[in-house]
C-alpha cells in the first residue's frame, strides 16, 4: 500500500481513538458500502483510518467521522487504504519452488487424463499471484496446458485492483521478479511495460469476491490465500478456514502466508510444509470442521423468541418418540444387533407397500426387500455392528411402473447406542435419490454437451485465430502491393509524360517524313520519267546494246539486239551473256570480250563477220566498254552495229571503180 502522508501533516492523536468512534466508522461504512469490518482486528483497521486521517489533516477519530459524513467519496477512498495491495510475482520464492516441486506434481499425478483443474487465488489485489499460478501450472503441465480445462480464478474486493487485474499489463519494475525465462514465454513488451501473453491469460478469469460474506468457489485442486487471515480474529479465520475446507476438492492443496500461522488450520487440515504454510484436505478431519460449521450457524443465528408457557405433555416419551418417527417422511428401519426388524414407520410401509405388523419381529434380510443391495445388509452392516465403520451407504433400485427407470434409493447404516454408548442395535435411514441421480445424469450429459461445445468454440476459435493471422499477412501483402501500385503509378505517369515528348517527337518527324515524302515522289516521278525517256532511247537505237553487270548477266536487251541477235529480250535479260548461244558473237569473240573487261579494258572489233538471224552473213562492228567507279568494275556496256549494208555498198564502190579502171587500160 502506497504510503504518501506528507512529513508536514498532523499525526492524529491515538488518545482521541476511542473504540467507540471507531465503531461508529466502521458502522457507516457497514451501511454506505456493505462491507462488514467487525470480525478483522481493531488496531490494524485503526492504523489505516489514523493513516486516512494523517492524508486528510484530521487529528481524532471523530473529526474523521464528520468528514465521511459530508464527503461521500472519502469512504471509498477509506476503502482503498485499507484494502491491502501488497503483492508480486512470485513473491516469497522459496515457497512457490516447494508448491511448484512438489505439491502441484502430485496434484497433478492424482488428476485423471482430461478432468477439469481448478485453482482460486483469494484476494489476488492486482493479479500477480493469479498469474503467478498459471504460470507455475503451465510449465509443470507442459504442452497439456493449452489442451485441458484449467480454471483459475482470482478474486478481491477491491474493484479497482480487480479491473487493473484483468487488462494484465504491468510496468517494467513489476516483473522484475519473474524469472527471464518465464518472462520471455509467457509476456510481450508493450509500451513501457509487458502484457501477459493470451494463452496464458484466458485462463485466468478474475471477479468480486468477499471471503466472509459470500459464496466460496468450490470444486478447487488448489486455493491460495496469502496475507488475508493476519487481518481476521481467530473466529472470522475459523469461518473462513471452515468455507475453504468445503470448498476444496479431496486431498485439495491450501497455500497460506508465512506470516500466518493459525493452530485451528493444522485440526482442519494436513501440513504438507509447516514452515511455508502449505496444506493439504484431510477427509478425516471434516469432524472438526462440521463442527465449526455448526458454530458459525449458531452464531449467525438470533434467537430472541421465549417460551411463556410449557406444552401439555400427551402420553409418555417412549410414545412420543414413536410418533416422531412415524411422522418422518424419510422411511426409517430400526433393527437389533441379530437383524430384527423393531421399527417400521409409516414411510417404509408406503416406500415398500408392507404394514409395520408384517415386518416386525422378522429378519430385515429375509424380507428380501427391493433396493436394498445384499453388500449393504452383510458386509456393509457387520462392519457397522462390529464397531469397524461409523457409518455405511448403499444404493439400490425400486421398481415402479410411475417410473421408467425405477426409484433410486440411498440407504445409510448407523449404529443405535443405549444410554451407556454401547451398541444396542442399528438403523437404516433410506433417501428416495431419484431426483438426484437423474439430476446427476443430466448434468453429466450437460456435461459431455458443455464439454463437446467447449472443444467446438476451442476449434472455433483456432480457425478464427487462424484466420486473423491470414487476414493480417493478407493486408500486409495487400498495403506492400498497393504500395508498389503506388510506385507503378508514378513510373506509369512518368513513362506517360515520355510518351506523349516522344509523341510529340514523333508528329514532328511524321511531318519531316511526309515532306521527305512528297520530295520522294517529285523526284522518283522525275525519275521514271528519265527512266522511261531512257528506254525509249535505248530501245529506239539501231545498234544492239547490251548491259552487264557485275557477274556478267544482262540487265538491258534493246530491240535492235532482239533484231541482230535472234533473242528476245525476256529471253536474254537475267541470263549470263558468256553461258547463251548467240550465232551472231562466237565463242572466241565472247572470249576475247570478257578477257578484256576483267581487266577493265574496253575492246572494239571492225569488220566481225555474223551469222544472221534469218541464216544469212554479216558484218558487223562490236564495241566493249567497262563500267567503273573508283576503281571497282560495276558491269560493262556492249554495242553491235550492223555493217553489212555499208560494206556491201564499200565493195560496189570499188567494183565500179574498179571497171572505170578497166577501159581506161583498154584504152
């Protein structure tokens, strides 16, 4: 508990404390906020109120007193300093070792596989002990853990503590205690602090709990209750010790404060480790806590009614006794020590359908009465006549055609004492359990169901988990994608902006390309102008004109050459001149040619006599000429022209000379 009384404050004077005024506090609070201070020892409650009273600058109980009369709020913060919050994780070391080494492994080892555990830290404050215990829990039942239904409850009546309780974070200085192997299992860092891990803290289930006035958690494997009974007087620790007795399991472990040692604990229970206050449930000792029971019961109880006048007294004691158990509605069955029924009342007679007269004085074996098992009347019955058991229980079943499953009885064997405690007989008190079996049935069905759901929301909640995680990867996945769509976007608009320069590049060269273009056009038209004036040339002269090119085929034939040389020009063109046939150009003259332009030298032949093409002979007169540019030859040009005509006309000349001649000589 903080403790921040200013040095400069007034202390309060203890002489001014009086019990009385104290008790009126206590009384206001009992009524404002139904917390019941009257069993928990006086001068603790009045060191905190003093230390209320120092916060506050009031030096006398009474003074205080006014104060909570006038300001409402001051009771719950009266409240919250005397609410002890002094706790850590794994505090007193020593004795969670001696609880985790050897009282929980055999806890544990009694449990069967699967069975419910069930564990209650009593006034937890703020949660450290709860987890404290899970944690202890967890790594004595190893992967088990996360498997079995483990309960652990952790209660205060403190509702602040219970709420900080339950959010489980805590600051960097309050795990200091918790081992760092444990504290890397089973914590996160958050922020400044930690946060217990989620598979440990949904098993820690925290709530508002009284330990005097309410109801116990029961069914419990383990209860610690640490540094709550130094604050109770011995018959507040009574009660509760009483409670908790009730509320463990067989053989249950109890783990109290080693400042707390309470002589009427070791009656009730069985040390395990004095020393560190570790018990255990003793079944053999529920006779003292019955009777603490019994205690607490007369002591809640108030009798203020007297007797003003005595009953008649109406036959004798004998009679009246008799008439008491008649009237029971629980079937009751006296016998003596040999079996003999002595006592028969009115709801055995209805339970077994047989009059008190055909019983009495008769073997209560030999009646062979339904539902009463034979272990019960032998073996069961001799141990309680022989003095070997106190007490024995049988259960049978009666059949009745009102009930489909018969009627469930529970029958329970007592020794009758005479007046000097020794045996005089026995009794049989037999409970009708039906409702209860059937109860018991349907809770163990509601059971399996419980069970069955509970597995079902487990997988549930794995598939959710499951999901969540793929959920998150999917939106990590999803946020890196739309960044990268992000950056695909920008490199997009920049590859945009380059295309619409280039574009615009582009529609600039179209225009350059479409002025080239027209340019193109004039000129190639200027161009098969020339061309076609070139053949028409060409193809007009009177001599026949060859082109070669490079490798020697011929790439022009004119009309002439088709006239002198037999061939038309689709027969020569694309054809090598030194492989055709041509009468007209023999194959020494072709020789002669394509020696003298390999080495580009042009050659002329005067007077070549030729074969014509209608098979008559010519002349003819045949010019050779290279083509080179730079040096390297590109084809060559070939002309033959006809002479026939000229050289006929020559000889005529001459013959006609040659006769004048003649008469000349004559002469």
């Amino acid at each position: 508990m903080a403790r921040n009384a200013g040095a400069t404050k007034q202390k309060p004077r203890k002489e001014a404390a009086s019990g009385a005024d104290l008790e009126e506090i206590l009384r206001k609070i009992r009524e404002t906020r139904n917390f019941d201070f009257r069993n928990y020892k006086r001068p603790t409650l009045l060191r905190r109120i003093q230390r209320r009273m120092q916060d506050r600058g009031k030096r006398t109980v009474r003074e205080y007193g006014a104060l909570l009369d006038r300001d409402a709020a001051e009771f719950d913060a009266l409240l919250g300093s005397m609410f002890i919050k002094v706790t850590s994780f794994f505090r007193d070391p020593e004795v969670w070792q001696e609880l985790s080494s050897k009282a929980i492994p055999q806890m544990l080892s009694e449990k069967r596989p699967g069975e419910e555990i069930r564990v209650w830290s009593a006034g937890c404050a703020t949660g450290e002990e709860a987890f404290s215990a899970a944690i202890v829990l967890a790594e004595a039942m190893g992967p088990s853990f996360g498997n079995q239904d483990v309960k652990i409850f952790g209660t205060d009546v403190d509702e602040k503590a219970i709420a900080h309780a339950r959010k489980g974070q805590y600051a960097r200085d309050q795990v200091e205690s918790v081992p760092k192997k444990a504290l890397a299992e089973w914590f996160i860092e958050e922020g400044d602090g930690y946060a217990v891990r989620k598979e440990l803290r949904r098993s820690v289930i925290f709530g508002i709990n009284n330990l005097v006035s309410d109801a116990p958690i029961s069914r419990l494997d383990l209860l610690i209750c640490r540094n709550v009974f130094i604050y109770l007087d011995a018959a507040l620790q009574k009660r509760v010790l009483s409670r908790f007795h009730y509320a463990l399991r067989q053989h249950g472990i109890l783990m109290l404060g080693k400042s707390e040692l309470i002589p009427f604990a070791a009656r009730v229970y069985e040390p395990i480790d004095l020393a560190r206050r570790i018990y255990r449930k003793d079944g053999r000792r529920d006779s003292a806590v019955s009777q603490e029971r019994l205690v607490g019961l007369l002591e809640q109880e108030s009798v203020a009614r007297e007797i003003d006048q005595e009953t008649e007294k109406v036959g004798s004691i004998d009679q009246f006794h008799r008439e008491v158990l008649q009237s029971l509605p629980l079937p009751v069955i006296a016998t003596t020590l040999d079996g003999s029924v002595m006592l028969w009342n009115g709801a055995a007679a209805r339970l077994w359908n047989r009059r008190e007269t055909e019983t009495t004085g008769k073997k209560l074996a030999a009646l062979s009465l339904p539902g009463l098992a034979g272990d019960l009347l032998i073996e069961k019955t001799a141990a309680v006549r022989e003095g070997r058991s106190e007490r024995e229980r049988g259960d049978g079943v009666l059949a009745r055609a009102s009930e489909p499953n018969g009627i469930h009885l529970s029958v329970e064997v007592s020794p009758l004492r005479d007046a000097a405690g020794e045996n005089a007989g026995l009794v049989y008190l037999v409970h009708d359990v039906t409702s209860v079996r059937r109860m018991e049935s349907e809770l163990r069905q509601a059971n399996q169901e419980r069970q069955t759901a509970y597995e079902e929301l487990q997988t549930v909640n794995e598939e959710m988990q499951s999901s969540n995680e793929e959920l998150e990867t999917t939106n990590e996945e999803l946020q890196s994608a739309n960044e990268e769509l992000q950056t695909t976007n920008e490199e997009l608009q920049s590859t945009n902006e380059e295309l619409e320069t280039t574009n615009e590049e582009l529609q600039s060269t179209n225009a350059e390309l479409d002025a080239t273009n027209r340019e193109l056009a004039h000129r190639t038209e200027e161009m098969n102008k020339l061309a076609f004036n070139q053949r028409v040339i060409i193809r007009s002269l009177s001599a026949a004109l060859i082109v070669l090119d490079g490798s020697g085929k011929i790439i022009v034939w004119n009309l002439a050459a088709e006239r002198l040389l037999g061939l038309t020009e689709g027969e020569a063109v694309g054809q090598v001149l030194w492989t055709l046939h041509i009468p007209a150009l023999n194959r020494g003259v072709l020789a002669k040619v394509s020696k003298a332009l390999a080495q580009n030298l042009g050659t002329r032949s005067e007077e070549l006599d030729y074969e014509l093409p209608s098979g008559g002979l010519g002349k003819a007169t045949l010019a050779a000429v290279p083509i080179v540019d730079g040096g390297a030859p590109l084809g060559a040009v070939l002309m033959l022209e006809d002479s026939s005509r000229m050289a006929a006309l020559q000889a005529e000349i001459a013959r006609l000379r040659e006769n004048d001649a003649r008469p000349a000589q004559h002469r």
